[in-house]
C-alpha cells in the first residue's frame, strides 16, 4: 500500500517552479552574496514551501497518507528554516550540510513520490509516463546536489550559490514542464508531496 500521494494540482506545480527557478537564477546571477543573504533566502524558500504544503493539507480531497507527506514536509521545510536563521553566524561548511541534507531528504521523498500506482496507472497515457520521468529527474537532481554539497562542506558560499542555484534551477525547470504538460485544470505527478 502507498501512502504517498501520487498527484499534485497544477497551479502548486508552476508555484512552486517558479519560485525554486526564481531563486536559483538569483543565486546564479549574484553567487557573491553574502551567507546572511544565502541563509535568509534559503529560509525564505522552505518558509514558502512550508505554505504550499499547509494549503494542500487542508485542501479537500485528499487520503490519510497525503496529508501526513504534506505534514512531515511542513516539518521539514519549517526545521531548516528556523535552524537556518537561528544559526546565521555560523560558516558556509554548515550552511552547505544543511542545504546538502534537505535537498537530500527531498530526492529521496520525490523518488519515493515516483514510485508505485502512478507507474502502474500511466496505461497508455504517454503524459503520466513522461511526467513521471520529470519527478525522477528533479529527484535525482535533489540527491546529487545534496550529497555534493555534503561531501565538499568547505567550497565556500560563491560555490554553494552556484551548486544550490543550478539545482534551484533545473528543479524549477523540471516542475514547470510538468505543470506546462498536463492538462488545464489536470493535475501533475506530485514531486514531493
């Protein structure tokens, strides 16, 4: 049995593209930034999508299960949010394992998210078949950019910009083709939960 839910309205999907591509380009663009810049943009984001998760766990229609990912996600974004803030003097190498470890928890739940009914219930629908491939593709991103930012802590803040702004990047990228791909009113393969 899957508790995870296996979809994920469109409107949530280019929201929270947008706003991931958003910030990444910005980390792109500006990778000189300060860490109390990078730590308060980076709270911004799970802060956000801590909002996103709250209104889909109230939002009718959904099983027991997608409201507990919705929860623990919530959690999740919230915990590295306030340790982020709590803790902004810290070096980069901190700020780098905790960036590494939530993209790393979020490849994971995405995979996880990827994964059971969906695959079985694609059928001949050739849009669920390629939508999955875009959630394995943002999990996989997730994970590569987390364990490269674990194993190489001390790159520095110019570097962590640039590493986290490109997964930022092609994590926006990969929802909105999503959200772009399924039908008007539709929904998309939930990439998180």
């Amino acid at each position: 049995m899957n508790i995870l839910p296996t979809s994920l309205i469109r409107s949530d999907a280019a929201l929270r593209g947008v706003l991931a591509f958003a910030l990444g380009l910005v980390f792109l663009i500006w990778p000189g930034i300060t860490i109390g810049t990078a730590v308060a943009l980076f709270a911004v984001f799970c802060f956000v999508d801590a909002i996103v998760a709250v209104v889909r766990l109230f939002s009718s229609g959904r099983s027991v299960g997608d409201r507990i990912v919705q929860i623990l996600r919530m959690v999740a974004d919230v915990a590295a949010a306030v340790v982020a803030i709590a803790y902004p003097g810290p070096t980069a190498e901190i700020l780098t394992v905790i960036i590494g470890v939530y993209a790393i928890v979020v490849g994971v739940l995405e995979l996880s998210g990827s994964d059971g009914p969906l695959a079985r219930a694609a059928g001949s629908s050739g849009f669920v078949v390629a939508a999955s491939g875009f959630v394995v593709a943002a999990g996989v991103l997730s994970i590569i950019a987390g364990v490269l930012l674990i194993i190489w802590p001390g790159i520095g803040v110019v570097t962590l910009a640039i590493v986290f702004g490109l997964y930022l990047a092609a994590y926006g990228a990969v929802l909105l083709v999503s959200a772009a791909m399924a039908p008007k009113g539709g929904t998309v393969p939930n990439p998180v939960g």
